[in-house]
C-alpha cells in the first residue's frame, strides 16, 4: 500500500491526478497540513512515525554537525576561510539560517526515511527548497518520489516605493559622520516596541533592550540607528515618525545615510566587484569539494544565499571606510551575530575598534547565533567581549559555545529598570483598557521554526481557556508577530474559544504587571515573568525544556493539552503557587541583580574599554 505525505497543499492538478492514478486503491495518508480540496475517506489517516525524541535528537546533531563545517578543509582551507574577506566572514553570517534550512529539510527527510523501510511507493509532496536541489535525488531511496513545489512570490511595489522614500527621509535627516570620532558608539537596530520611559512614566517607541541605557547616555557616546531590510514580497512596511527620532544628550546617526553615502565612490564599487568574484570562486570551491549530502546541500545554501551576501559586502565595505576616516573609541550592539550587525562589527574588528556585543535575548545550546568553534576564537570572529544577564547565559556560553570565560561580563538585564518602579505602582493611565477585572493570563507568542509546534502550541492554550470564563486570555504578539493577527484569530476559531485578546502594541512589562498566569514556550519572557514573581507555564511539546524554567523549578510544564489545562485551572483556582525560594535563586543565576542600575553598570563598563 502507497503512502502519501503531505507538507504543503496540494495543487489542484496533482489532487486530481492523485485521485486518478488511486481511484478505489487503499492509501495511507500523513498529512501535516489543511488541504483546499477534501481527500477521499477511504484513504487511511496515520500519523508521522518522526517522534518529537527524533526531533531533539536531530536538533543537536545537526546543530554541531552545521558548526564543524566551518573548519572542514577544503584544498588549502577551511569552508569559512573560503568564505572570509577582510575581517568579513560570511560563513559566520550564513549559520544561522544554513541550520534552520538543514534541520527542517532533515525532519521531513527522516520521516519518509522511516515510511520507506516498508519498501512500498512513498509519494512525498512538499514545499521544502532544499528538495529540489540539483543531484540531491541520489540520497533519497529508491521507493520515495518527491513532488517539490516553489512559491512564487512577487515584489510588492508599494513596500518598494515606501522603502525608498525612507531611505530618502533617513539620508536627508542625518548628518556629521565625525561625531562618532573618540566616542563610545552603540548601535539600534531594533524593532521599535511601547515602553515606559522611567523620565515622566509615560509610553513611548523605543529599544525593547537597551531603552533605558539610551535614556542615560552623555556626549560621550553616539548612537547609529538601523533599520531592517524589508522583504519585499510582504504587504506591510511602515514609516512612522519614531523612524526619524534621534536621542537626547548625544548624537544620533543614521546607518542608511552612512551607507548610501558611499555609492559616489568608485573605489568601493571596484573593490566591492572584486570581492563579489572572491565570493563566487569560493561557492565553485565548495560545491566541487562537497561529498555527504549535507555538504551539497551546504554548498547549495551558500551560493542561494548571495543576493545577501551582496548586501552584507557592501555594508562591510561602507563602515570600514567610515571607520577608516572616523575612529570610535568602541561599538556595541545587541544581536551581534546577526549578518546585517556583524558586517558592521566586523568593519569596525578590521579597523582596531573594540567590539562588545549585549545579550538582547535568552541564550541556549541550541541558538546557532551563539555556538562557536575553539578556532573561531583564535580568528577573533566573535565581539571581544559579551555583555550578558547573569550566570546561567555565562555558563551557556562557555560550555557550548567555545567562549573564553575572561570575555564574559556579568552585568545584569537592561529592561528590568522598571521593575521596581511597576512593583510600587501600575500607573492606571497605562492599564490596557481591554482588561475586565477578571484574572489575567497573559501568553507571550514567539516565531517558532517548526509551523506544526507553533499551531499546536496556541491551539491547545485556546482549548484549555474556552472552558474557563472567569479568566481573560491576552495574546501578547512578539514584534516579529505583530502583522499575524489574523493567524491567531483564526486558531482561536477552530478552537471555538471567545474569551481572549490579542495584543500587538501594549507595553510587555505593564502586562506582566497586570497578568495573574503567564505562560509561553520558550520565549524570554518566562524569565521576565519569574523577575515579576508571576506563575509560569511553558508549553513544551518535545520536553526540551530549552531554557531550563521546569528544570529550576520557577515553571509548571505542560506537554499536551491535559497537562496545561490542569496547570491552569490550578493556577487560576489558586491550588498551586510559585515556589518563592526557586525564584529568587532564578533571578541571581539568570538576572544577576535587579536593583534598577544594570543601565547604569552597562555605560560605565564601556567607558572602560580601550581602543587597541
């Protein structure tokens, strides 16, 4: 009997070419997601044999499997050395998404591997990139077909004409490049979130993470302020006035002018075509050399990933130049691995600037942005030093990332700032006026990797809030979430759960303030709910605890849709209660102190620093 697995839907084409090719045929089917047209009844629903114990384990494999390709030699050199120009090393850029890429491509490819031991037709329909990757085919068993489809998706011209119009207004608003000269520089390159400012209590747009270290900075600092590169095929780009807010007290540039300003010179441009050749003799390089099929798909990666790299190179090129000319004194940044940050802290590496990255997020064995080779150190990829919240993220760090413990500085949570201040009082002003009087739950939703987990995960809090009416569920959008309103509502539906809010543009800590349950997956914000000694759930389907909140005690773990509806009805009913010990034993390890002045000791570190 064939089995049919289903990862995308399916065209209307191949349903019907199915339903002939099958007609009155028994069929097993796996499918993973809704189909626009129903499927025959008598095909046999079953479900994947890939576990979520398979999953972890390839989680990790893979993890360090995608970290050793860096040092791998390839003829003379190492695969990052292939991919290194200047100070610039674009392997380095490309882990990240080369391991989410892998990793999904591997979770469907293990599963039919599985189906396909019976030595019956596999039909596998998906929309995975990787799968039509050239010669990839020789990998796959024999009794496996695979039907790969692409999106194709079209540039919107209004996010077009919108980006260059905020290009416009940024290189017109920004002027005097020498002001970085001998100064301590930071760079914004965040999502603008609400916040509270500590100066007058009120909400205003700002760095979710380092706000209030803004809020104290003298003239002995500037500021360079990014923002992300739209995609262009999305419906949605905003110009909004805090685009064009510049900082009190010290100067503030914008990245976009400095970048821009550099297209007049005709060095660059040569330089910049010279390097781009480098870049594609190298991709040659890798994919002759590419033997496993993990490294053709690697090497396929790399090369599908230079419409980037082009942007990155020119970055890079821009701020050397800059840094050339104008020498800080020191540039920090949050999300310093991140491609569009590195190329810019790579420049300034290239130049004798000392670099410091601050920890904006949590930090575990499996982000890929944080796990480095012993040798990467000795090749100065990372920042000289990492600013983090306290030992937990240190100990992280050092065991699985390779880090030296001397570049390590304990120095606390930016954002906590406020926390005493929401302890005392919750300005009623601030109060989300949605709110009922009844008891709050508040969800933190985040982007996950894996679409199936992130469905289930709010699926099943919808199932277990719809039957408890004397609580008000709040979903509380993470910034990268904040246009998937519509995905929530519509969970919310199949659920048929009404008692619920979401929440896109609220301040996250005056919702912890008011929140009596918090529950997330393993979002930073678990954290920030033990800091406001608020009860925690974690909703964790593969038990992974990623961030170790079950593990050390401050967080109820919910597995399946019994456990959280159990949780929560406790919780609500007050049976159960966070254990108090626990928590201050957490806020020591993970937020070091919370005492209002982790602002305060991360200005006076970088004050501290020298240029080499």
């Amino acid at each position: 009997m064939a089995t049919l697995i289903l990862h995308r839907p399916l065209e209307p084409t191949e349903h019907q070419d199915l339903l002939d090719r099958f007609e009155g045929q028994q069929l097993n089917l796996i499918s993973h997601v809704k189909q626009n047209t129903p499927l025959p009844e008598t095909w046999q629903v079953m479900p994947s044999p890939l576990t979520e114990k398979d999953k972890q384990q390839l989680n990790y494999t893979l993890m360090d499997q995608v970290v050793a390709h860096g040092d791998k030699p390839v003829g003379q050199h190492r695969v990052k050395d292939w991919l290194t120009l200047g100070s610039a090393s674009f392997w380095h850029y490309h882990k990240f998404r080369i391991y989410f890429q892998i990793r999904n491509f591997w979770y469907e490819l293990e599963e039919f591997k599985q189906v396909a031991q019976h030595d019956t037709p596999v039909l596998v329909y998906t929309s995975h990139p990787l799968f039509r990757t050239a010669d990839i085919a020789r990998y796959l068993p024999d009794n496996v077909s695979i039907f790969a489809s692409g999106s194709h998706t079209k540039t919107k011209k209004s996010v077009l004409v919108k980006y260059v119009l905020f290009l416009v207004f940024r290189y017109l608003t920004s002027f005097g490049a020498k002001a970085i000269q001998d100064k301590h520089l930071l760079l914004d390159t965040a999502i603008r979130n609400t916040l509270i400012s500590r100066r007058n209590n009120r909400l205003v747009a700002g760095n979710a993470v380092l706000h209030y270290v803004f809020e104290l900075l003298t003239k002995d600092f500037a500021v360079i302020r990014e923002r992300a590169f739209p995609t262009f095929t999305e419906s949605k780009f905003h110009i909004t006035r805090s685009d064009f807010e510049k900082y009190r007290n010290t100067h503030t540039l914008f990245g976009e002018r400095l970048v821009l300003g550099t297209l007049w010179s005709r060095k660059l441009r040569y330089t910049f075509k010279d390097q781009e050749q480098q870049l594609l003799q190298a991709y040659a390089a890798l994919e002759t050399s590419a033997e496993t099929m993990n490294e053709v798909l690697i090497a396929h990666l790399v090369r599908s990933f230079h419409p980037s790299a082009r942007v990155f190179l020119f970055k890079y090129l821009a701020y050397n130049r800059l840094f050339q000319r104008h020498k800080p004194k020191s540039i920090s940044a949050i999300d310093e691995n991140s491609p569009s940050i590195k190329c810019i802290l790579d420049a300034a590496r290239n130049n004798g600037v000392p670099t410091i990255g601050i920890q904006h997020g949590s930090i575990h064995a499996l982000h890929p942005a944080y796990r480095f080779t012993p040798s990467d150190f000795l090749d100065a990829i990372p920042c000289e030093k990492t600013l983090v919240w306290g030992e937990s993220t240190s100990q992280v760090l050092i065991r699985h990332g390779n880090f030296p413990p001397e570049t390590i500085v304990k120095v606390g949570q930016p954002r906590t700032d406020i926390i005493d201040d929401l302890r005392k009082e919750i300005p009623a002003h601030l109060k989300p006026a949605y709110l009922d009087g009844r008891k709050m739950v508040l969800f933190a939703t985040q982007p996950q990797r894996d679409a199936r987990l992130r469905y289930q995960a709010a699926y099943d809090l919808f199932v277990a809030a719809r039957d408890m009416p004397d609580i008000q569920l709040v979903l509380k959008l993470h910034p990268g979430e904040k246009n998937d309103v519509g995905y929530y509502r519509q969970i919310a539906s199949d659920a048929h759960c009404h008692n619920y809010q979401i929440d896109a543009h609220s301040e996250l800590y005056i919702l912890l303030a008011c929140s009596h349950i918090v529950i997330t997956c393993f979002s930073t914000v678990g954290a920030e709910a033990i800091y406001f000694k608020k009860p925690l759930i974690i909703i964790d389907h593969l038990r992974q605890d990623i961030q170790s909140y079950h593990k050390a005690g401050v967080a109820y773990q919910a597995t399946d849709l019994t456990s959280l509806t159990r949780h929560l009805q406790e919780l609500a009913g007050e049976q159960k209660a966070i254990e108090e010990p626990a928590y201050n034993r957490f806020i020591e390890e993970y937020a070091y102190q919370i005492d209002g002045k982790v602002s305060e000791r991360i200005i006076d570190y970088i004050r501290t620093i020298k240029p080499s």
